[in-house]
C-alpha cells in the first residue's frame, strides 16, 4: 500500500518520493514530476499578531538585527515580511500621518 506524503511545495504534484534527510535531519522529499528535492513544511510558522509586532518595531526604528536579537528571528524574515506587504505598510503609515 503505497502512503501518501502529502503535494510538492514547488508544483502541488503528488508524486513525490522520500529522499534521505538534509543537514539539519529532516525528512527531504524528492517530486519526479518537476525534480525539485526540498522538506514539505517549514516548522517556523508565526501568527499574523506576532509578524505585525515585529514588522511595527522594525517601523519605530529598529534595526534588522536587532529585531534577530529581541526576537529571535532570522534578519532576513522580517525583511521578507515588510517587502511583501509594502503597499499596506505604505498605505498604515500615511493614515497614521493623517490622523
């Protein structure tokens, strides 16, 4: 009986097989449709409440670095979060002028 893993992160295709373990011991998966060799779920997930406190720390004048070393998160994720919602932090802080 042939168990199911779950979808490919890269291209949603359900043939994927196990492939041994990456560096840190996690299970790695390999996808036979688009060839991509990646774990399927990141453990690091953190709650919208908690990304936005970061993200307003990071807009009171913080630092990338010190947001790693209050918070405990890589440097880069916090970066990744303010590229990605931009236009809504653009738009928060011209209200917040406003008012």
């Amino acid at each position: 009986m042939k168990e199911n893993l779950g979808n490919c992160t890269k291209c949603g295709s359900k043939n994927i097989i196990k492939n041994g373990h990456n560096s840190t011991g996690k299970q790695q998966y390999h996808c036979k449709d688009c060839k991509a060799h990646r774990i399927l779920e990141s453990e690091k997930k953190y709650p919208e409440q908690r990304k936005w406190e970061i993200i307003r720390t990071y807009l009171e004048g913080s630092s990338l670095r010190g947001l790693q070393r209050i918070y405990h998160v890589a440097y880069q994720t916090p970066s990744r979060w303010i590229k990605k919602n931009d236009h809504f932090i653009a738009n928060n802080r011209r209200n917040s002028c406003i008012s």
